[in-house]
C-alpha cells in the first residue's frame, strides 16, 4: 500500500471514528422519553418531565413494570401540583394497579401529596376509588418459566400451557414415538448382542456382528434425536412468548361488579 492510499485510509478511519463518537454523545445527551422525564422531574422541571412522561406511556408495552409505576408516579404528582385533582388521582390509581404498596419519595414530594396518596389507596381499599372511564392495567405474569419446567418433564407440556395446542401434539407425538423407538432398538440391539456372544463360527460372528452394529447406531440416533426434541420444547417453552389474544386492551369488572372497566394488559418477564 503506498503512502497516499495509506493516508486516504487513515483519513476515511478517523472520519468514521469521530462520527461514532458524535452519535454517541448524542444518544446519551437526547436518551429515552423515561430518562428525560426522571432527569426533568428531578430538576423540578415539570412541563418538561409531564411532556417526556407521556410520550413514554405511548410505548408503554415496551417499558419494565416498574418505570410504568414510575411515570404514574410523577405525572400524579406533577397533576396534583397543578391543581388537577381528578387527574392526579387517576394517574396514582394507575400506579396502584400494578403497586398496591406505592410509596412516594418524601426527597421530591410534600406530605400534602402523600397524604393524597394514602387518600387513595383507602378509597381503593374500601371499593370507591376508580372511576368507570379510568384505564388500568392487568398484570400477566410470565407463563415461560412454569412452561419450561413442564417441557422438561415431557416435550410439549409447556406449549399446551401456552396455548400452542398444535406445536405441543406434534412434540408430544414425535417424543412419545422417540422413546418407543429408542426402547425397541435397544432390545432387538441386545438379543443381536447375545447372538454375536453365543457364535460358534466365524461367519456366523461376522454376520451377527454387523447387525449388532447397525442396531447400535440406529439405538444411538433415535436416543440423539429423541433428546434434541426434548432439548427444543424445552428451549422453545422457555424463550418464546405465548400466543397472546389481541388487541392488548381488554376489560375487567369494576368495583360494583354491573359495569366494565377497560384494562391494559402488561407481560412481566422473569
């Protein structure tokens, strides 16, 4: 390589080196809506983190259980700051859902407010606290790990846990028929070994031999295969998500138990 081409590389390299570093600065200046609205409420910017906050709730299926709880939190707070008392306890309502034990940080919040807080909390324990046009959410806990341990007791126990009816009978027919035969070919494997044992020629040796070889194999790859079926429900019960019913909005009966309330479904994952 001569010098002018090793110069118009290390040029293209520092160019590419210096837009890497740019786009990195910048992410970590913007970050997600989350983080903005965590670093704004904490500076006591409130239009800036009630902004940041909603457009978080937007993507809310992609968010941890615990920032949900999170942004309620402080958009309950900055509404009742606000002097939006409906709207505050609606928001603290929608945290309570997923936390029935919220506590508010006294760092960042006046005991006004947690006095709300508890205000709430009574009203949702004595059944006269959500409204009929209030959301909330459902948690649906992870059915993987129970799945898993499932499958591995036999293949396709996990997927008929979630739902997958037609995948758990086929794993269930292709490991039942493994083990069958697995067990066959083992013993016709044996009684070929007895008789490759019990020979008294070399022919006779040599022939059994053989079939008391091919056996063998065949024994081996029906047990290899039998457990690779094992070792997929397994993995598959344990990494892929159930089928879920659709759309993610669903409802639940509300406290008077005549009327719905309509309800966010939130998979939690383990």
């Amino acid at each position: 390589m001569n010098s002018n081409a090793m110069q118009s590389f290390k040029k293209v390299i520092s160019t590419w080196a210096a837009l890497f570093v740019v786009t990195v600065a910048h992410a970590q200046e913007v970050g997600t809506p989350f983080e903005e609205m965590r670093t704004a409420f904490q500076q006591l910017n409130y239009i800036a983190a009630k902004s940041a906050g909603e457009r978080a709730l937007r993507d809310w299926r992609q968010l941890a259980p615990q920032n949900v709880i999170e942004i309620h939190q402080v958009l309950g707070i900055i509404a009742y700051s606000e002097g939006s008392f409906f709207e505050a306890k609606a928001q603290f309502e929608a945290a309570l859902s997923l936390e029935p034990n919220l506590r508010l940080d006294s760092l960042y919040v006046s005991p006004k407010i947690q006095q709300f807080l508890r205000e709430v909390k009574e009203n949702l324990a004595t059944n006269n606290g959500h409204n009929r046009e209030q959301m909330r959410y459902l948690v649906i806990p992870d059915p993987r790990p129970t799945a898993a341990l499932r499958s591995l007791l036999f293949p396709g126990l996990g997927q008929m846990q979630k739902q997958q009816h037609k995948k758990a009978r086929f794993m269930m027919i292709a490991a039942g028929a493994g083990l069958i035969a697995t067990g066959a070919l083992h013993l016709r494997r044996e009684a070929a070994r007895k008789n490759y044992l019990s020979a008294q020629t070399v022919s006779r040796a040599v022939s059994t031999y053989n079939r008391y070889n091919t056996l063998t194999r065949a024994r081996n790859g029906a047990s290899l295969l039998t457990a690779g079926i094992w070792l997929y429900s397994f993995f598959d019960a344990l990494t892929l998500m159930p089928n879920q019913p659709q759309p993610r909005v669903g409802f639940m009966p509300s406290a008077d138990g005549a009327s719905f309330l309509p309800a966010l479904s939130l998979q939690v994952s383990f």
